[in-house]
C-alpha cells in the first residue's frame, strides 16, 4: 500500500491509500529522542498491519530541499538529516520528503483538482505553500512560501520568532492574536476572560466586541493584504485557506475578501478564495500525491 | 537559423541567433495599424536575410498565457490575439510568445546559469518575471509577477495606472520617481532641475541633494520591501536588478541592499541581489531561449 504520512512536533499522523482515498490512518508519538527511533516507531507501526509497503510520501516542519531538512523548527534530531535516506537504510520502497505546508498545499490542491493554488496556513504561525503545473514550489533553501514571514507592518512592530519584525505571523494566526489582545486590552472594553482561544475573539468579533472586532479588523486587513500580494506575484487559480483558525469558516472568508479586494490589483482582483477541505488530513493526502505522482 | 524577438510599443528588435550568441540584430516599427503589418514587417526583414528560419520565440507586453494575449498595454490591435497562431499562418516553423517582463528574466536567467531566479525591470513602471527550474511562471491570467502592482503603500497613496492606490510603482521606477518628486518638491531643497531625469535624481542623490535623497530613500526602502516580501514568498537563488533605471548600477544595488536586508526573514537574507548583465538584449535572448529549450 501507499503512505502518507504527516509528522508534527508531538505525534506522526499515518495515512494508508488505495485508489486515492485514505482507507485507513493512526497516531504515533513523535516524542521521541532520535531519528532512529522516529524511523523505526513509523515503520514498526505500519509493517505491523501491512506487509507489502510500496512507497512512503512523509511531510515535517522545517527548511528541506530534495528530502533533505536543513533545520526542523520542533524535532532538533532531524536537523542536517536527509529523511528519504534514513528511512530507505530500513526500507525497500519509495520515498519521499517534503515541508510540512507545502505538503498541505499540495493535498488541497490535488482534491480541489486544481493545478495553480496558493495555500496559506493559519495556525499557530501562518504557513503557506504554492502549487504550479501540479507541482511544489520548495525553494533553493527550502524557505518558498513563507508567507508568515512577510513583512506588512510598520506600525506595531512586534517581535517575530524568525528575529525580525513586522512579519504578517506578529499579526495573523494564535501568535498574532495574542500579540494584538496584549496590545489593546487596556484601550477597548471587551468580554474576552483572561483564558481565551483564538476561537473565543472570533466568536466575540461575531458579536461587535469592541477588543475582539479590533483584532479581527487588523488580522484581516493584514491578511487580506498578504494574499493580494501573493496574487499579484504568483495568479494563482485559488487561494486555499486552511489551518485551526480557518475554522472561523464564513465569516473570516468573508471579511479577509472584501481586504484582499482593497488590496489587490484589478487582474487578479476575482481570485477565488476559499476554505480549505482535508483539515487535518491535508499533510497525509499531500504527501501520498507527492510519492504516487512522481513515481507513475 | 533561430530568432528572438522582442515587440515594444514602438519597435520590435530582432536577434538572429547561432549556438547561443546573438550574431545579427535589427529594428523594425511596430507603430502599424494592423495585426497583419506587423507580422509581414517582422517576417518580411527576417526573409531578406534568411531563407531558412526554423523557429521565432516572440515576446510582447500584455497579459499571455499560452501563446494568447487577452490585453496589451500598447498595442490595442494584439488584444485578445493568439500571435502563435497570426503567425503560423504566414511562416512554417516553430513560434512560441510570451509576456516580455517573463521573458527578459528568462534571458537573464540563462545567461547568468541560473535556474531559479526574481527578475525585476525598473523602467517607466516595475515589471518582473520569475524562473522555476528553468521555466517561466506565466499566471494563469498571465499575470505572474506583477510586480509593480504589490501593495506596499499606506502613506503617499499616489493613483497607479492600474486604478489602486498604493502599487510599488507609484514609488518605483520612472512614474514613482515623478510622483515623489512632484510631492517633495515644495519641501525640500534642491538642484533638480524642471526638467529632468531618473538618473539626474540618482545623481544629485548621490551628492547628498536633500529633495533627491528624500526621493531615493523611499524608492529604495520601498524596492527592498519588495524584494524581501519576494525572496520569502520564492526563495530564488538571486534577484536580478534590470530596466533602465538600473543603470545606476552600484549606488543604487547597494542602498536596495541594505533595506532588503532590514526587511528580509533571515533564512532568505543572504539572496543575492545583482544589476542584470544583458541591457536591451534581454527580450531576444530570453524569447530566443524559450523557443530553443521547448524544441529540443
């Protein structure tokens, strides 16, 4: 069988694929002290249920060129690995490796049946990835699409993880929103409580919260501005939403749409933009598609 | 033998190519009132010469995709024409066109032996073009790397030719020079005669004139933005600086620099910035090569 398999910070999501549908899939930890141990906790998991693997398509966090990851924001022992090599030391079969949002890029673009897409993440960070001709850009240092790391703003100035600032992630996504409620809480009435989801300010946004509607208006402002900009360098068919936040669903869509058309040079002004439909599954679909296509 | 041609709003230069080196080059008016004069002018001084013309790669400004503009900023009779097609019924032998921005970042590309590469033109506007693995990336409305039209202006709020507010070159290029000078010149003191051009600007900039300075600082913060917005989006191997202005040269390349610099996310902050090398050759070159690799 054909794997998909999607490996985060915590744990690996593993995909089984017949006929380009995910007929099975599970959970192991990735918490793990090695990449031995990462290798073989994967492998035992799935020979465990299948005798007969025929190809692995894998997706993690970090800068990788030709399978190959330069730097892995959460799994330290990955860094300087080539990934499709310490797997194939283990397994006869097909391999390969890719950034963990241009994988989800090509998920959705594949079951949208859409050649020409740009994907833009919006979770903790705000990650993206682009799809040309059917294929992934990843870029001479594995850094394509890294649309968080925008520059759009030069008014707050906060800081970014990457050390620069006013990257659109200060703004956009969980960090963005914490970095935005800090910064107005004392100067807008709210019904936000101390512990709170970027959900909780949305759903407030929703209901004309002064602090929570603040937030929103500068999250999609900004927002709207990054992908008018994405549009304008790379025409893409769509523009995909994904990611935990995209689950605000309609009304984010809504209001990140009337800035993208503020924003947005009239030839590309009619970019479709919409959600994105694997939620979690989009790193395993993308990664089964990588594998299948380039070995047909 | 081989030819590219590069069609402007009032000329079309045409290069004879042999094993890669431009051997013979000419220019014709392109300031005709019909699709079909301006194909028998190109085909009729390439026939004088050459009574074996094996293929045309053929660049133009407009929206392209596949051969097809849908609209052509200076030549209104190319509007919606398929010019592969306009001249394939005169002449029997390979044509390919495309946008000209596209196709000088094709030319520079090649000619520098790079495969991946942001190519921006600073001319009246900003134009550019982006090389994947040695192809062009066109836009599904032909509106791949527009450039001049990014957002990155909340300030002057100058109009673009495009109808926005805001666009890159109302602050770049020769119209975003004009602009800048227009507003400043009430404020600042100055040299800078009524009458005058981009490289006077530059060159009174150099010599610490406060109007010109004022001007150069925008451009060259606002430019590199751009860049660094381009470098995280494409992760290109290098940026190539080319179009008229460009021949400021160094002054110029080393203030663009130092914002790119300030600007970039630090995994794409070493992206080489460099002056394209090919002048007004670029589009021959480029539609020449283009032509060449789709007929190997």
């Amino acid at each position: 069988m054909y794997y998909g398999i999607d490996i985060g910070g915590t744990t690996a999501k593993i995909g089984a694929f017949k006929n380009d549908k995910l007929v099975d899939s599970w959970v192991v930890s990735t918490q793990v002290e090695s990449l031995e141990k990462l290798v073989k906790t994967i492998l035992d998991s799935i020979r465990a249920k299948d005798k007969n693997i025929l190809a692995l398509g894998i997706d993690c966090p970090g800068f990788i060129v030709n399978n190959k990851i330069s730097s892995s924001a959460n799994l330290h022992f990955l860094d300087g690995v080539d990934l499709k090599e310490a797997f194939e030391k283990e397994i006869n079969c097909k391999v390969r490796v890719i950034n963990d949002a241009n994988c989800h890029a090509l998920g959705e673009a594949k079951h949208a049946h859409l050649d020409n897409i740009v994907f833009v993440a919006l979770g903790t960070g705000v990650g993206g990835g682009f799809v040309l001709n059917g294929q992934v850009l990843e870029g001479v240092n594995g850094a394509g699409m890294e649309v968080g790391h925008m520059h759009v703003d030069d008014v707050f100035n906060f800081r970014c993880g990457c050390g620069q600032v006013g990257c659109l992630e200060t703004l956009c996504g969980q960090k963005g929103v914490r970095n935005l409620v800090n910064h107005f809480r004392n100067n807008y009435q709210t019904k936000l409580e101390i512990d709170y989801s970027v959900k909780d300010v949305f759903d407030l946004a929703k209901a004309n919260d002064p602090l929570a509607f603040k937030v929103f208006e500068i999250f999609t402002d900004k927002l709207g501005l990054a992908l008018a900009n994405l549009a304008a360098i790379l025409n893409p068919q769509a523009i995909i939403i994904g990611g935990g936040i995209s689950l605000a669903g309609d009304f984010l869509i809504r209001h990140v749409k009337a800035n993208f058309e503020k924003y947005a040079t009239p030839v590309v002004r009619n970019t479709e933009i919409r959600l994105a439909s694997l939620g979690s599954e989009a790193g395993m679909y993308g990664a089964y598609y990588l594998v299948k296509e380039e070995n047909k």
